[in-house]
C-alpha cells in the first residue's frame, strides 16, 4: 500500500510547496485513512500544519505529527522504506523537522519569556535539545521573582517547586537568614529560643545562641550562666559562660573552690590550668636570648620564646595573670601561653570581672582574658559600672553595653554613673534615675521607661534615692516605685520612717508612709537616733530607750549627739541619755560639751564623755551611760581614748577610766599618744609607760617615749643608749646599743658600732652578728626576711628560718611578688666575663642555676 502512495506522496509534497493546501490535506487524510502509520503522509501533514500560509496552522499539532512520522519510520518495513526514498523523504528529513519544530517552540517559548511559556514548552517538547536552557530559564525567572519578594515563604516555594534548580544554594541560604530575621524580628529571648526549638538544623544557629547566652545573661548573674549552660552545653558560648561565670564567681570565693564546684563545665580543665597558674608569682628566665616565665616554685609556664619583654618585668614580682609582650608580635598572652590578644595597642589595664582595657593611640577596647575580642579599640573610653555594664565614650558621650558588649543605651548621655544599686543617667542638664533590672529589660527589647525629670539626685539610704526637680521631691525605691510622690515638699529620712517638711509644717510618718500624728510640726530637729518635734509651743523628743512618742513640754532641746540631748524646761536643763537617763545639770550649763577621743565617728553612741560646768569652773563629767565619773575643780578635761580621759588641775595630769576609777595620780607632766592600750606619761623630760588592761606600769626615767616591741616587752633609751626592758621595768637587753628594731619577739636586732647582731632577749646571747647593713625585703608567709651585706657579700636572712641564703653572693634580688619571694642570687664564675645566677624560693630552695655572660645578666635582672 505504501509503494501505492510513493507517487502520491512525491505529488502532495510538490503541492504543498505550491501551496495548495486544501488538495493536500484532503489527499493526505486519504492516504492516512488507508495507512494510518504512513511515515511520508504523517511528516507533509507535519510540513502543512508547520506552514505560517496554512490558515489552521499550528506548531503544536504540526510537532505531534512529525513525533508520530518519526515512529511511523522506526516501525517501518523494508520496501516502505525504499518507497519513501523513492518519496525523496528520509530519515534525517523527519529529523530535521522535529528538531526544526522543536526550535521554533523554544522561540515562541523564549518570546514570552514567563515560567508558563516555559513550562508548556516543556511538557509539549521534552525531548528537544533546548530543554536544558529552558529549564534554567525558567529556574532564573522563578528565582527572580522569589528575590523579589524576597520573604523566606518565597524561597520556600522556589526550592520544594524547582529543587534541582541551580540557584537552589542561593535560594537555600536567603531562605535561612530571611527565616531567622523573620521568626527573631522581635529580637527577644523568646523569639531566640522559640527558633531553635522549631528550626534545630538551622545554620544560624550558632547566631541565635550568641543573642541567648548574651540577653539571657545580661544580669552577669551566676545563675544566668550555669541556667545556659545548662540549656546550651554544646554550644560554643557555654564556653564563654563558663570564662565569665569564673570571673564572677570568684568576686566573693576562690578560685580554688570554683574548680573543685564546676571543673565539670565547659573549658574547665583550661581554667583550672589558668587557676593553678595563678598561685604563684611568676618572673622571666632567659636561654639563649629567649624569655620565657617561671613560677616560685621552680616551674617553667611558658619556655623561653619571647626576644623581648618589658623591662618591668626583668625586677620579676610578676602578680598579673596575664603577660604583655612586644617582641617577636605584640600580644597579650595568659600564664599558660595561651594568646589573649594579638595587635598593636600601647597600653593594658585590667577593669576586674575578666576584661581588659586596651589603648591603641587614643582609643580604647576591651578583650576577655578568655581570649576573644569584646569591643574593637575605637572607644574614647572604657569602664565598668557596678561590674555589671560597660559604659563607652564616643565623641564626648556616654553609652552602655552589657558585659558581652550587646548594646544597651547609645552614646546619647553627658554621664552615666552608679549610686549603689541606681544608675544615673544625664543629658542636656537633667537627669534619669534607672536601676540595673530595667537595663536588662532594654537589652530584652522591652521600652527604656526612666525620665530625665531631675536636676539632682541623692542617695540617702539602702534602697532609696531621693530626687529633686526644681521645688518638687520625690523619693524612690531600688525598684524605682516612689515611696513618696513628687511634690514642693522637702523630705528627710529619719529613724523612725519619714519626715517630710510642707508648707504648714512637718509630718512624721512611718516606713509605710503612715501618718505618726493628725496634724503637721512646727519644727523638728533630728540625727541618727534623736528626734525633737515642736508642737504649738513647746518641743517633744524621740529617742531614748522606752520613749516611743513624745510629750511635749519641753522650752527647747538640743542634739549633742546620738547619745545625749539636752531639755530646756522653764529655768532647768537637763541632759537625756539614750537609754533613757536624764541627769539634772542646772547649773552646770555655762559650759556643756561631749568628750570624744579622735578615733570615735561622729555616730558612735557608746564611749563618749558628757561635761557641764558652771562658771566658777567646777565640772561634773559622766560617762555615755549617763552614770557621774567626776566632779570637781579642773582645768581641762580631755577623752584620750574611748575609754580613758585626761584630767589637768593646773600643770599637772591625772588618768581616769570610763567608771571614774583613778588609774594614774595627779602628777604627771603629759599623759598623751594611746596606742593598742599602752598610754605614755611624761614627769619633767623622762618618759614612762602605762597600760591599765596589762597592768604594765613603768615609771618616767627614759629619753624617749617607749615603743612596744613585741610580748609585754619594749625598747627604751637610757644616756643615749638603747635596750630592751618587760612591763616590770626589768632590763632584758643591757642599754649600751645604738639602736634596736624588732625581728622576733624574742630575738632583736641591735646596731652596736656599726655593726647589727641578732640578740636573744631572753639570754642576750648574739646568735649571729657583724652584719654591715640589711634591707627590710617583706614577709614570707609568717617570716620577716632581711637581705644582709656582711663583709662585702650579700645574703639572706630569715625570721623563722634563720640564714636562707649565706652572704656569699655579689647581689640579690628578690624577683617575688607579695609576701611570696624569689631571690636571684648573683656569684661571680672563675671563667672571665661570666657570672652564675641561682634562682632560690623565699624559703632558700634551690629553683634554678644558669650561667650567664655579663650581657645577659643585664637583661635578665632589672637594675
């Protein structure tokens, strides 16, 4: 049948050039009617529906009938095959017109450019070669239109809609950060956590932990670090919590005993390392013009790496626990070795709670000794307020950061300060009152509420602050609730609550602002335990022991003292004792005083004197229990102590305790200088001593006032000469040295000739003598060390330990820090040009023993 149609096919073809297209659609459903699968019919009817003149022209049913040509031909036989060549058609004719269709789809597609037109050409023409294109065409479109949206909802459809997209990456990564900035927009603790619990896998993660660990512990409060490490022990911030808890914790304990507490946190064992690091001072050692750092103990921290350190450093005493160097970089490293900080600064200043203030020129940041970076150095200052919050200074104003450096207030203020648990802030002359809860409410997101309403503000009690704006006063709480509302009254916080002064007077409240009278004061006078009020006429005191509210009666009062106040009534006066004693001083009131010794603050209510005298000059003086002590005809009489006074009839002295008890007699020149119970009395140009508590009395007869020297024992002057006597005047050291100074309570150095001996006191034995000159170094651990120079070498003596180091050495100098010493010991080699140097502990163990040529020695030891 089909070699019938060969001739047909060859006039149909001829035809359709001619475009005569009704005569070759009728001629072509013909041949197909016969021959359904005929591969020459199918491809003209391709050609027809294929022409822009055919007027049902389509590229679509044109494309289905050159698909079903080229499967007509694949299942055709033999002889059909030779037809169609006879036909003038071939395989590469049905070919090239499927690929010809498939282009002119893609063009049509690429006209429109939109993902449908896009999409049709794909379902319609999947095997053309421009699929490929047409699949990143699309992708591209669809990936555009995602970004311009621009919304994680977006990038979600993209990505579940076209995930062999190329730009699936691109997609995937804006998708993350436009989910995390969506469902965190609110910047809260919450919204933080509430992401991590719905998006675990999330690649911001570690984003959203840092704003936990640093919002949830903006309080730096020991329970908010160990609460996230608690909740976030993989994190790369528990870490961090557990640097900061560290420093926090050991404010008020040990180090030692947060190791033993939370060595089980994260980076424990690096802190525990830093902690055992600590105990002890460090100084430099140098091999082979490298530095490096051991401890008093005879450890090497850190081997010798550094070509230089500070010279500082070389008088070794080293306390810090972190080190500065310069050379080969300039770095800031810990006692383990450990890098803190590398970069150029000038300056390191440690503010406490683990943060160090660098200087870079005229800028400042701050590093943790933990080892990261807090705040660049771009600062124009940097400090700590209540070892809770950084204030920065920018351009001359103050801002606030908490101790992560997150933002709090912006550098908008002239000042900002701490009184007590309130925080001052102050701008254009006004100031705010904030507390360090509504701080970290702000770094929660939560409004900033404080008010800059005042022109001044005042502390005047634990957990009240006391403002002023113009006339008006308020007072607040450390919750920042007014205890008193703001009004043009003056307010006063006295012991018994509140007094506030209006105009018609003063009310006296109590701590929860009840009124203690129906109607307000006169006048009121107060001080730390006393307070008089006036009502009509007359005057009322609160104070004294059993007086709970006032009678009033009195013409007048008057507050001495937390202890005494005196009451004017008609023509008696009469002093009131605060527990309760009025004693009757009329008169006795030419003259009225209170008898303090210096050492007594301005509020002690026990061990002051009371005196009254008349005119005639006779005293009566009582002690603070309101109990008369003295009475009688004295020229002056003064406290020396809280519990001794001086009385003066004419030129001479008497000594009386607080009771009235006569302890020295009326004849002394000068009774003066209380020192630790002991009282030096003078008679003419001889010194005594006295003490009442040790019943030491030693008569006036030495040149100089004695000093004591250690157990009931003191040294004295006699004719020039010094020695040693007890509280029984027994002479202990005969009195032919020059001078003597303490060393133990029972051996003392005595200078005789030049020359210092340690003597025993007890048995004036010289136990080790002819030292030329010593050097008070300190004290290690219960021992007093001295570095001696005997007969033109140096050594090293001890008070508990005797001879440390034998005085054989050029030099010694003690590198230690504190009462923990190291002594570095300077002798001389055989060899020219070189000398020995021996590292000893405070205690004369041998550390460390090095050879040195002169040059190095230099450099090891400061000058």
């Amino acid at each position: 049948m089909l070699a019938a149609c060969a001739g047909p096919l060859r006039r149909q073809a001829k035809l359709l050039e001619k475009e005569k297209f009704d005569r070759v659609e009728k001629k072509l459903t013909k041949i197909l009617e016969k021959d359904s699968i005929n591969p020459g019919a199918l491809y003209l009817f391709s050609r027809l529906y294929n022409d822009p003149a055919f007027e049902k022209q389509s590229l679509d049913t044109a494309y289905l009938f050159a698909l079903q040509s080229l499967k007509a031909f694949e299942l055709a036989e033999e002889k059909t095959l030779k037809k169609l060549d006879k036909a003038a058609i071939d395989s590469l004719d049905l070919v090239q017109q499927k690929e010809k269709l498939d282009s002119l789809a893609f063009q049509r597609a690429a006209t429109e450019h939109d993902i449908d037109a896009y999409n049709n050409f794909l379902s319609r023409y999947p095997t053309a070669d421009q699929v490929v294109e047409a699949i990143e065409r699309r992708n591209a479109i669809a990936f555009a239109e995602a970004t311009r949206i621009n919304t994680y909802e977006s990038y979600k459809l993209f990505m579940e809609t076209y995930p062999d997209a190329a730009e699936l990456r691109d997609a995937k990564e804006l998708y993350d950060i436009l989910l995390f900035e969506s469902k965190t927009k609110s910047k809260t603790l919450a919204s933080y956590i509430q992401f991590l619990k719905d998006y675990p896998a999330t690649p911001y993660r570690e984003e959203a932990e840092k704003h936990i660990f640093q919002i949830s512990t903006a309080d730096n409060a020991i329970k908010s670090y160990l609460g996230f490490i608690a909740q976030y022990p993989r994190s790369r911030f528990a870490k961090r919590a557990s640097d900061k808890l560290f420093y926090k914790y050991t404010q008020q304990k040990t180090a030692q005993e947060f190791i033993e507490n939370y060595r089980h946190l994260p980076g424990g064992d690096s802190l525990a390392a830093a902690v055992a690091s600590q105990r002890h001072p460090v100084f430099p050692i140098l091999e082979d013009d490298r530095f490096g750092f051991m401890d008093s103990q005879g450890k090497v921290l850190i081997p010798p790496t550094f070509t230089t350190i500070p010279e500082a450093y070389k008088c070794g005493g080293i306390g810090e626990d972190y080190l500065v160097i310069t050379s080969p970089r300039s770095q800031i490293i810990s006692r383990t070795g450990s890098v803190i900080y590398t970069g150029p600064f000038d300056t390191v200043t440690d503010l406490g709670m683990g943060l160090l203030k660098i200087q870079k020129g005229d800028h400042y940041g701050l590093v943790h000794k933990a080892g990261y970076i807090i705040l660049q150095p771009v600062f124009d200052d940097i400090s700590l307020i209540n070892d809770q919050f950084i204030r920065f200074l920018n351009n001359g104003l103050f801002g606030l950061k908490t101790i992560s450096g997150r933002d709090i207030l912006p550098p908008e203020y002239h000042d900002i300060y701490a009184e007590d648990e309130f925080i001052i802030l102050e701008k254009n002359q006004k100031l705010a009152i904030t507390n360090a809860r509504q701080l970290e409410e702000k770094v929660n997101q939560k409004p900033h509420l404080a008010q800059f309403s005042y022109d001044e503000v005042a502390l005047i009690a634990d957990g009240f602050m006391q403002a002023f704006d113009g006339n008006l006063e308020t007072v607040l709480d450390h919750q920042l609730k007014p205890v008193i509302p703001n009004d043009a009254h003056h307010i006063y916080h006295v012991k018994y609550g509140w007094l506030i002064e209006k105009s018609n007077g003063f009310v006296l409240y109590d701590e929860n602002l009840v009124p203690l009278a129906d109607e307000p004061y006169q006048e009121a006078m107060f001080n730390k335990n006393w307070m008089g009020l006036k009502k009509g006429a007359l005057w009322g005191i609160m104070g004294h022991q059993g007086a709970i509210f006032p009678s009033f009666q009195y013409d007048s009062i008057r507050l001495l003292s937390a202890n005494v106040a005196l009451l004017f009534q008609d023509d008696v006066t009469s002093a009131l004792f605060f527990n309760g004693i009025q004693v009757n001083i009329k008169g006795y009131d030419y003259l009225v005083q209170l008898l303090r010794s210096p050492s007594l603050d301005t509020d002690t209510v026990q061990m002051e004197f009371f005196l009254a005298a008349n005119k005639q000059g006779f005293k009566r003086i009582y002690n603070y229990l309101g109990e008369e002590i003295l009475s009688g005809m004295y020229t002056t009489v003064n406290a020396l102590s809280p519990k001794h006074l001086v009385v003066e009839r004419g030129s001479r002295k008497s000594l009386i305790d607080y009771q009235g008890k006569t302890l020295l007699p009326m004849r002394y020149d000068g009774i003066a200088n209380y020192n630790q119970g002991y009282i030096s009395t003078l008679i003419g140009t001889k010194f005594g001593l006295f003490n009442a508590e040790t019943n030491v009395t030693i008569s006036p007869q030495y040149d100089v006032m004695l000093q004591p020297y250690g157990n009931a024992t003191f040294t004295a002057r006699k004719k020039n000469k010094w020695g040693v006597i007890d509280g029984n005047d027994k002479s202990l050291i005969p009195f032919s040295y020059d001078d003597i100074r303490y060393w133990t309570d029972s051996v003392a150095l005595a200078q005789k000739n030049g020359l210092w001996h340690l003597v025993d006191i007890n048995t004036r034995e010289i136990l080790y003598e002819d030292i030329e000159s010593y050097t008070l170094l300190g004290r290690h651990k219960d021992a007093t060390i001295i570095s001696i120079y005997k007969n033109g070498q140096y050594g090293i003596l001890s008070s508990e330990d005797g001879e440390v180091i034998a005085p054989t050495f050029q030099d010694i100098v003690n590198l230690g820090a504190g009462d923990e010493m190291i002594f570095f010991a300077e002798k001389a080699a055989e060899e020219e040009n070189i000398s020995v140097g021996i590292y000893y502990d405070g205690q004369g163990k041998l550390l460390r023993r090095q050879a040195f040529i002169m040059s190095e020695l230099y450099e090891i030891v400061c000058d």
